[in-house]
C-alpha cells in the first residue's frame, strides 16, 4: 500500500504541475492561478461519488472561496485562451493528488509516502523534460539555484509533505480550501516584500476567502465547543 501509495500520488502530481507549466506559457498568470484553485470544487463534486456527505457549511464556503479567488485573481474579462484547456486539466490532477493523499494517507506513514511520491515525481518530471527537449544548462541551473532550492525544498518538500501528514486526520473538501488560501499568502507577501501594490479589489477577495475558511471549519469548532461542554456537564 506504501508503495502504491506513492507512485500514484506522485504521478498524479506530476502530470499536474507539467500541465500547469505547459499551460501558463498560453494563458495570463491570474487566469492560470484561478483555475487552477478550481480543484477547491472538483474535490468535493468528485467527493459525492464516493458517498461523502458535507455539511451545506461547506458547500456555501467552496462558492465563497470560487468568488474570493476571482477577486484575487481576475483583474479583466474572462476570455479564454489556448492554455485555459491545460490549465483545467492541471486543476483535476490536484483535485486526483488531494483525493489520492485522502485514500493513502491514514494508512501508511506519511513521511514514507512522501518520499516515494517525490522520487517518482522528478522522474517523470524528468521523462516530461526530455520529451519536451527543454533541457536547461549548468549556467541556467547556477542563475536560478537559489529560487530551485527555495521552491524544491519549501514549497515541495516541506508543503506537500506537510500536506499528507495533515490531509490524515482532514476532510478532503475543507483541505483544499485551505491550500487554496496559498493565493491570499502569495497576494500578501507580494504587498509586504516586493512593495507590489494591493488594490481594494485583491483585498476584498483575500477577505472573501477568510470567510470561507472559517466558515467550513465552523461545523467542527461547534463539535468540539459541543464534546467539551457535554465533559464539564
């Protein structure tokens, strides 16, 4: 199960991100990140199929988060374009790799897993590079080593591995909420780092999606106020 595990949960991740690469080349970067954070409905619409019932809490929360991230994206029209294609069928990989992670992960180590699913993810990442024949050179890789090392080991290792640990004790559906706020922090770090400017706009969808957050987690906060009152009593 380890094993099994890990390979399709690093493929799945895998032929995602190559398909988020390809398709942001043909698309605006705003586009690209909003669709992309669409997996924040494929989750729990693929969810129903596998009888899993959530709280209206959590519908209502998946469509504010669909509105925030519009906010927080979007700044023209909706057109679209060559890559938009791509970009969609980058969002249902997430959408496997979450609901993968939800299957596997309370039944392995999730560290272990991790592993696997990262070997197998840069050998097909690998396969893809070589296929594409954008093979880069020693002077690129030197130029760019710090953010590679920076989004290797942070964003990759350390997130997705965060991820699988965290997805074992997590309902899928408020999980990718919450990874879907990966927008709102990289907004904000855009504002507090970079001095990039923050329109009303942005700031509306940042707040758009709090409010989901703690709306779909409301069910649970109410579960667990209910089990500590009923042990005081």
């Amino acid at each position: 199960t380890l094993i099994v595990g890990g390979i399709v949960v690093g493929a799945a991740l895998a032929v995602a991100s190559a398909l988020q690469q390809l398709g942001i080349g043909f698309t605006t970067v705003g586009k690209a990140g909003f669709i992309t954070a669409m997996y924040i409905v494929f989750v729990p619409v693929f969810g129903i199929f596998q009888r899993r019932r959530l709280p209206v809490t959590v519908w209502i929360s998946v469509a504010l988060g669909v509105v925030g991230l519009y906010f927080l994206s979007m700044n023209g029209s909706f057109t679209l374009q060559k890559g938009d294609a791509l970009i969609l069928c980058c969002a249902f990989g997430y959408t496997a790799h979450i609901l993968l992670i939800d299957h596997f992960s309370p039944k392995v180590n999730g560290i272990k897993m991790s592993c696997i699913q990262f070997f197998v993810c840069a050998a097909l990442s690998a396969v893809f590079m070589l296929i594409d024949g954008s093979i880069p050179t020693w002077q690129a890789i030197g130029e760019a080593i710090i953010p590679i090392l920076y989004t290797g080991v942070m964003s990759s290792g350390v997130g997705y591995t965060l991820q699988i640990i965290a997805q074992k004790n997590t309902e899928p559906a408020v999980a990718s909420l919450l990874m879907s706020l990966e927008s709102v922090f990289a907004a904000l770090a855009g504002w507090v780092l970079l001095n990039q400017k923050f329109s009303g706009r942005e700031m509306l969808g940042c707040a758009i999606m709090f409010a989901a957050i703690v709306l779909a987690q409301l069910p649970d906060l109410i579960a667990a106020a209910r089990k500590k009152k009923g042990k005081a009593a």
